[in-house]
C-alpha cells in the first residue's frame, strides 16, 4: 500500500574502499569494519533524520517536511565526515590485525548525496520503504563523474527548496563546484563541495596509558604447555566474545564490548564478580605474543605471554600484577591466591581442551588476528 506522496529531504552518506579480499578473515573483519563506521554516521545524526535502511555500505537517511537550511546541512555533513575519519585514525593507531581488511581501513573513503522530493512510503505488512522517482534519482547519483573521492553532493531541486542556500559560498569549508549528469531518467543538475579540507579539522586520536600508575607488584603466575600451535591459541585468547566458553567462573555471555576486533583499549567483561577489563600493550616477536588485560579500576594487570615450542605446542604464562601495597598484597595471598591459581588451571584446561577438539576436528577457530605480516603496530 503506498500513501500519498510529501516533500521529503534524502540524504546518503557512502562508504567506499573495500574492493578485494583473499580470505574469510578478512571479509569477515571488513563487515565489522564498515558496521562501526556505519554506527559512528548513525551516532552523528542531528538533524532529526529517519533511516529508512542501511545498504551495504550506505545509509538511506530522510526527513519529510521543509527542506534544511544550508547550515544544517553543511555542519550535519561535517559533523558526519569529522567522525568517521576520526574512527579511522583511533583505529589506524590502536588496531593490532594485519590482514588485508585492516591493513586498509585507513583508505575508506565517504561520500554524501543529498536530494530533494515528493517521497511516498510503500508499506507492505511491517515493511515500509521509501517509493517514488526520486529515490531513484538520489541513488543513480551515487554512480557520477565528479574527480574526487570524497565530496558531498546537493541537487537543484534541493537548492531550490533552501531558503539559505545563497549563504553556503560563505559558510562553506572550500568553493562550491556545478556539474549535471544524464541518467535514464534524465539531466540531473547538482553542485559539490570536496571534502578533503575538512582532514585538517579531524583531530589525532589522544594518548591513552591503560597500565596501573606507580609501583606494581607481581602477586601470581600461572602456566600451561598447550597441544596447539602459537597462533591458534592467540586466536582463541583474543576473541572476547569466546571467552564465556572457555575461562572458568565466566558470565554466560560476554559484555562491555566496544569492539568487534580486537585492538588497544578493547574491553570486555567476562566474569560475575569481575570489572571491566581493558586489553592494551600487544607485542609480537616470531616466537612470542604477550599482551595486557587491565581492569578499569587500573589496580590489578594480567600479563599474557605466548612462547612457540614448536609447530604443535605453545606455553602460555600468566603473570598478575597489582598496585603495590603490603596489606593488601598480604590478604591476597592469605585469601584469594589459592583459589584463583585453582581457576586459572582450569581455565588452561578448558583452553587446552578446545583448541585440541579443533585440532581433531581439521577446523580453525572462527575468529582471526593475523599477526604474522609484522608488528602489532602499538609494538612500534
């Protein structure tokens, strides 16, 4: 059923730069790439747009009603522009994969089209999608000639509808340019703006130290020699989500996630009377991956080190660290040391226990970090 037609903004905000992948891995890191990137445009959104769907690497954003004023539109498309690049240069500078989707990210590229028109919305059962020609303009004009890789488009009829289009030349961060495209469906007249001046507003991503200030103490180490090879046991250890199945004492589910790969400042919550814990510090030598899980209160660090014994066998160390502080240092050995060792035995059991059931199985665990092309780049 489709209902009348109404004046209705369409705004497209496009990702593009995935082109070629070689393996699961990285498709796989590609997808939550792009869905972070696509969760940082939906966050930026402040001028009440709807989403009528998310294709692919696009967002097909509307607003019914009278058009925005060019202020509204120049600042959501900075706004939304700022941020995504911002995403990218964090994860530039904190990701610790070196396959080909994340070596990469650093090339996606956006893109902004924004039209103007009489929309309808076509319901079918609980289904409504936006219906009408100019939908069909506003992604024709997604494929057009204009030289640059990132820009933000605007139509004549949207021009038309803005009252304060006049002001953009300006409000806007560089010179308005005017071409037209010829579609299927016709001329299509527009003007655009690069948005490559806009790099020089997105800041560098802060310094973070994760590890716990002042003296530290070590209080526990724990070690287990495991039947797998080194790097199935890092992919193993580094998929937060999968430590619910394998660490003993663990919540059903895995919470507090703030990233679908895991990089610098990842945080995880795994345990029913744990905090939250940040992963940082990862070191990669040919025979030796350690890294650091640090809870948020930044009092208590466990340092992982992974040593290849051979193609077949890796010995993991455990090593926990505290603030340094005699008393409770004292308590922890009194009261909690003995049952924790209990636990991380357990959990190296478990640990052991699945990656043989792979290894038996002929499978790979389903999550990969692909260190093996350098340096996890927080190790530079």
């Amino acid at each position: 059923m489709n209902t009348a037609t109404q004046p209705t903004l369409i705004f497209i905000p496009d990702i593009s730069g995935f082109t070629h992948f070689v393996s699961n891995t990285e498709i796989t890191h590609s997808r939550h790439i792009i869905e972070e990137l696509l969760e940082t445009l939906l966050e930026a959104n402040e001028i009440g747009l709807e989403v009528s769907e998310i294709e692919g690497d696009a967002i097909l954003f509307y607003r019914f009603g009278q058009a925005p004023t060019a202020a509204e539109l120049l600042a959501q498309v900075q706004k939304m522009f700022v941020r995504f690049h911002a995403h990218l240069k964090k994860y530039e500078t904190h990701r610790i994969c070196h396959c080909g989707a994340c070596r990469t990210a650093h090339d996606l590229t956006l893109k902004f089209i924004a039209h103007y028109g009489d929309i309808a919305q076509n319901k079918i059962k609980e289904y409504t999608k936006l219906f009408g020609k100019d939908v069909i303009v506003a992604h024709r004009l997604l494929k057009n000639d204009i030289e640059h890789h990132e820009y933000a488009l605007f139509t004549d009829p949207l021009v038309k509808a803005c009252s304060t289009w006049v002001e953009v030349p300006e409000a806007a961060w560089t010179g308005v340019q005017r071409s037209e495209q010829e579609y299927d469906s016709g001329p299509v007249k527009y003007c655009y703006l690069a948005l490559a001046p806009l790099m020089d507003r997105v800041p560098d991503p802060a310094p973070e130290d994760y590890r716990i200030p002042g003296v530290t103490a070590q209080i526990l180490q724990s070690e287990a020699l495991i039947g797998a090879p080194m790097k199935m046991v890092f992919d193993v250890i580094s998929d937060l989500p999968w430590r619910a199945k394998w660490i003993a004492g663990s919540d059903p589910e895995v919470t507090s996630l703030n990233h679908a790969i895991l990089q610098e400042g990842s945080t995880h919550k795994c345990l029913a009377n744990g905090s939250v814990t940040v992963s940082h510090d990862f070191h990669r030598q040919p025979d030796s991956i350690s890294f650091s899980e640090t809870n948020q209160e930044r009092n208590f660090t466990v340092i992982y080190t992974l040593y290849r014994i051979n193609s077949l066998k890796t010995r993991v160390v455990a090593r926990a660290f505290m603030k340094h502080n005699p008393v409770r240092k004292l308590v922890f050995r009194l009261f909690v040391k003995k049952k924790l060792l209990k636990a991380y035995a357990e959990t190296m059991a478990n640990l052991s226990g699945y990656c043989q059931s792979l290894i038996q199985a002929g499978k790979l665990h389903q999550y990969a970090i692909e260190t093996e092309n350098g340096e996890p780049a927080a190790a530079r």
